[in-house]
C-alpha cells in the first residue's frame, strides 16, 4: 500500500463542478481582482471567525507583515515569536525592519511557551505573535494578559488552524479572532485552500482595517489617491471564489481531521517508544499536522519510505539556528525545548480523506519498527 502525506485531489472531486462554473463566471465578467467574490469571501470568513471585519491578501506572510506595520511595528522595534515555526512568521518581523526575538515552546502543545514571553520584553518590545502551530491554539490568555500589562500588540499567525478553537471559561472563540490581529494562509496544502497562495487578516480594529485596505492596494485611498506608500497584496477574485466554495466544507473536513487524529492516537498511544500529539483543555485542535515525537526519528523515517509511506519533518531546524538570521547571534542550545523538538518531530499522513484502512497500515508499520 502507498499513503501520500495529503490528497488535494480527492478534495477538487468535492468541489469541482462548482469551482469550474464560478471560475468560468469569472471570466466571462472579466473581473480578476477586487471582485464581487473577494468581497463575499471577507464577509462570510468574518462571521466564520465572529470578526467585524476580514481582509483578502495575496499570502500568509503578507498577512502578518502587513498586519505588523498596520499595528505600527517598524525599525527598532522588537516583536516576539516562537522559534519552531516556518520561518515566515520571524521574516514577515524582519520585513518590516523590526527585530524577531526568539522563545522557547512548551513541551507538550509545541506552541509559544507563555512563561518565556515576560523574560523576552525589553523596551524595545512592540509586539507578540504566537504561533497557532499543527492547528492548535497557543495559551492565549496567559498571552493577552502579558500584552495588556505591558501595552503590547498581540497578532496570531493562525496559517495552519482554520476553524481552531481556544475556550476561556464558557466562551469558545475561533482562532485569529482573539488578539488585534489574526493572519491566515491559504496555500494549497492547508486546512483551508485556494488553488495557489492567498492570505487574509481578521480584525476588530476599524482603523487597522482601513490601514490594510489600503497597505494592499498601492496605497489607496480612492482610485486615484495614493495616501501611503503601500503594496501589491491581493487576494485575486478566482482564488476568492475557491475559497468560498471550500468554506463551506471546512467543519466537515477538520472533523474528519480528528477523526483520524484520534485513531492514530488509540493504534499508537501505548507504545512508549513514541509521543502522539496532546490537545490541551482549552483547545479545539483542527489537525493541520499529526505529528509524533521519537528519539528514533530518523531511523523511522526512512523505515516508513521503503513501506512507501510519506512522512515529513516540521520542522528539522529551529528559526533562531538558521543562517538567514545569524547575525542575531543565538547559539545552540539557547532554546532547548525547541531544539530537542526538531530532533524528535515527524509528521505522518494526514487530511481530510485519509481512509481507515490507510491509517490502520501507517501505524501497523510504526509499531512493527518498534518492536
């Protein structure tokens, strides 16, 4: 049997002849950018998300950076970010000239560990971004908390949690509806895809808002006004129109999400030899990733590619060890939950069409390496 890491093919199936027949009205309007669709696709995520507003950007790394300086961050400011991420969370920090300041993760969630946030602030601190990572929700109350005392600005990077719940208390809130900000992606392997790369911000901020607005669109203000020095971020009306369409289904998929999680936890979870992914008490985990924790990693690995099983590594080195920022001057060992991390993780199949016969094959391999 051959298991592939995901399967966008059976998920166009679903929605193919709506997709060709949007794509084709499209096109015969001729309205590629800025289009009705875009416009109804920011609205309907709105409300998925319970935000007052929701703006289309033609990536997730262009949603955080410009979610930055709509937020007012710029040179000399400081922002804080986890160190096992993809490196697009420290960059979009860089872009805007401000500085990435590492912390460790928890152990357990592999998210931004709250605790480490307070030792980070200096007085250059502008900024928190936890990193919704796998699709589970970072600690954020402890997060908010922080911010408040300190007067910071919090944007989550929800790229990989659509549809991910944190509860405090009785109240269930979605993902990227919690802090100023919340930065999606919507490149092709995620629980909520387009046909390409795209990205959006949620907010509840009218003026962070009206700054995107503009910061997407060259800086407009009106057809022929450039108020600021913006950019060209667009989220295009084809890519809208998918999304929409695939909107419709996202809490059907990310149920079936954990309905696979959940049986690889019960084939696997008493094998001591490995770690299955922990859903804290305040989180409604989506599953964009499964992945398991093994001091055996790499051996296992290439165990499961010769039984034709693809897995994959997120992610194999930390930020703050990369050479894109040694100029930084962090060092090995300076972060260790992370670092231990990265020797340890591994991803396996998983999506929203994952069969139970295939997940039952990857964890009969899994337990025969092992034994």
């Amino acid at each position: 049997m051959r298991v592939g890491f995901v399967d966008l093919t059976s998920q166009y199936k679903q929605i193919r002849k709506d997709a060709l027949g949007k794509i084709d009205q499209i096109c015969k309007k001729s309205n590629f950018i800025l289009g009705d669709e875009l416009v109804s696709f920011e609205h309907e995520f709105a409300v998925y998300c319970k935000t007052k507003y929701a703006i289309g950007l033609n990536s997730g790394t262009d949603a955080l950076f410009l979610a930055l300086l709509s937020l007012g961050v710029g040179k000399g400011d400081e922002v804080i970010v986890p160190a096992f991420s993809f490196i697009s969370t420290a960059l979009a920090v860089s872009y805007t000239q401000a500085k990435p300041v590492f912390v460790d993760i928890d152990q357990n969630t592999y998210n931004i560990d709250a605790s480490q946030v307070s030792k980070a602030i200096t007085k250059r601190t502008r900024a928190i971004i936890p990193v919704h990572l796998f699709g589970q929700s970072a600690d954020m109350k402890p997060i908010m908390n922080i911010a408040l005392k300190y007067g910071l600005k919090v944007i989550e990077d929800a790229a990989q949690a659509h549809g991910a719940e944190y509860s405090i208390g009785r109240n269930k809130l979605k993902v990227g509806a919690i802090a100023d900000a919340g930065c999606f992606s919507f490149y092709p392997t995620k629980n909520l895809s387009c046909f390409g790369d795209g990205g959006l911000v949620v907010t509840n901020n009218k003026k962070v808002y009206q700054k995107l607005h503009m910061l997407r669109d060259a800086g407009r203000s009106s057809h022929d006004l450039h108020a600021i020095k913006g950019y060209n971020s667009r989220l295009d009306t084809l890519q809208a129109a998918v999304l929409r369409l695939k909107l419709k289904h996202l809490e059907k998929w990310n149920n079936a999400r954990r309905k696979n999680a959940a049986l690889y936890t019960n084939l696997l979870k008493n094998n001591a030899d490995i770690v299955c992914p922990h859903t804290a008490p305040y989180a409604k985990h989506v599953y964009h990733v499964y992945a398991l924790n093994t001091r055996h990693r790499d051996k296992l690995r290439s165990y499961l590619k010769k039984n034709k099983i693809a897995s994959m590594i997120h992610y194999p080195r930390p930020i703050h060890l990369q050479k894109a920022y040694k100029d930084l001057g962090y060092r090995r060992g300076d972060l260790p939950v992370t670092e231990e991390t990265c020797r340890r993780i591994i991803s396996l199949p998983m999506h929203p069409f994952l069969k139970r016969q295939e997940i039952h094959y990857v964890a009969g391999k899994i337990l025969k390496f092992f034994s």
